[in-house]
C-alpha cells in the first residue's frame, strides 16, 4: 500500500513535464536576460515558427508608444498577443511579426519585447536593425524663409539738405512713405530693417551719425501710419557701404555722382497675406 508521499512523486512528475512540454513549445529564449531587463544575446525565432504566421500591420502611433515601463497588459492593449509561443511560466520575452508599407512595398521586421524581473519591459530590438527607422516621423519640411524684399529710398528726396528730423522730410518724401506704409500694412510683416546711409563727404563720424537719425525718423514715420513699431529696427552705416565709386574733381559734379550712395534702405521680411 503507497503512502501518500509516494503518491505525490509521480504526480510532481508529471506536473514538471508538463511545464518542461510547455515550455518546450517557446521558440526562441535569448541568452543572460538580467533583471533589469537586458539580454547579453538577442536571439530572434525563426518566422516559420510564428502561429500567426501572416503577422500583422502594426499601428504606428500605439508602436511609438511602447517604452521602458510598460507592463505586458499595455503591450497587449497596444500591440496584440505575441505572434510567437514564447512558452509559460516567468517569460521575460515577446515576438512579433510586423509588416510596414515603405517605398511602394511592404517591409517585414521581427520585434522583440525583453522583461525584467518585475515583467515590465525595458528593452526593444528590431530584425533587421534598420527597421527601427521605419518608426521615426516623417519630419515637417522646414518652412521657407520669408522673402527679403529691398526698398531703396533716396535721401536727397526724402529729406533737406542735411537734415534728418521729421520736420525735414520734403513732400516727395513724405508721399513716399506713406504710400511705403500703405504697402506694408498689406503684409504680414516679421520684421523690417531701416539702414541710413550717406556720401563720403564730411567727417565720419558725422556721416554717421547723420545715417542714424535719418532711419530712425523713418521709422518713426512708418510706425506712424500704422506699421508695426515692435518690428521695426533703425541702424545707421555712415558711408561705408557705398553703391557708387566716383572721382570727379568738381565738387558740383561729385556731388551728383555720389547720390547713389546718399539713401535710406528699407529691408523688409514678410509673407503677403492670402
């Protein structure tokens, strides 16, 4: 007659083969999975060996949801049951078959889930590696500049003779301006330079500060009929970027030639309204 210890030797047994069936049924257990959910050797299973062997079209957006962390209910929720019998009993590993529209075609990657300890999962691997790419955003193209478009006033016409004040501004240069602010107020503007200029007559320094006054009256014209003031900058180069060389020994006449480079450049940046 057995006593029930020896009963129970036979039935452990049977319970220990079947788990080692089971498990026997796993496709693939990659090798020194540690328990922080890393494995020293990825081993991905053979295709054939998926019971969902057509694999599946996997959403894009829940894919790039998968990160560090997630438990296997979430990957579930996210991605479907692993495509490969992965086994029973502490599994540290899902696989899947995916397929991805590329190029006209369709890609076939395997992807890799691997667990640590706690079942939730820490690191993803791809087979063929660069089929981690085919998750990356198609990045927006970056937009284009917004045109730069030059208006060149000249300062003979816009104001007196060296003057620069508002008071100064002769009719054509007041009609000038205006009709430039009218324009702008049409525009979405991002921002608009104003650069004074002068001749190389006269000392330096004046010249320079003489460009200065003249952009910055400018501006304030422009800000005056409506055009944005915030966006608006003044600066004054003096006469060190000339557009004209002259060398005419009659001052009435090098007066004349130098005109070009006595002006008021207005740069501005805008996209016209639609």
């Amino acid at each position: 007659m057995l006593n029930n210890a020896t009963k129970k030797i036979p039935l452990a047994a049977a319970v220990a083969a079947a788990v080692l069936a089971l498990q026997g049924c796993a496709t693939a257990v990659s090798q020194g999975i540690t328990d922080d959910g890393k494995a020293t050797e990825v081993v991905f299973p053979e295709v054939d060996r998926a019971w969902l062997k057509k694999g599946t079209f996997p959403n894009l957006d829940d894919l790039r949801t998968v990160a560090p962390g997630v438990s296997k209910d979430q990957l579930y929720a996210l991605l479907g049951r692993p495509h490969f019998r992965e086994g029973i009993g502490g599994v540290r590993e899902w696989d899947y078959l995916f397929h991805f529209r590329s190029g006209g075609g369709v890609t076939t990657c395997q992807y890799k889930v691997v667990f640590d300890k706690e079942t939730l999962a820490q690191s993803f691997h791809w087979k063929p590696a660069g089929c981690a790419d085919l998750l990356a955003r198609q990045a927006a193209p970056a937009p284009a500049p917004a045109p730069m478009r030059q208006v060149r006033l000249s300062a003979d016409a816009l104001f007196a003779f060296d003057r620069s004040g508002p008071a100064d501004l002769l009719p054509e240069g007041q009609r000038q301006l205006q009709s430039l602010a009218q324009e702008l107020r049409g525009m979405d503007v991002e921002r608009i330079e104003v650069v004074g200029h002068t001749d190389r007559l006269g000392p330096d320094s004046y010249n320079q500060r003489l460009s200065q006054q003249r952009a910055q009256t400018v501006r304030e014209v422009l800000a005056s009929h409506g055009v944005p003031q915030a966006r608006i900058v003044a600066s004054g180069r003096g006469e060190h970027e000339p557009v004209v060389q002259c060398d005419q020994t009659v001052r009435t006449d090098l007066i004349a030639c130098l005109a070009p480079n006595r002006r008021v450049d207005v740069n501005v940046q805008a996209m016209p309204r639609r």
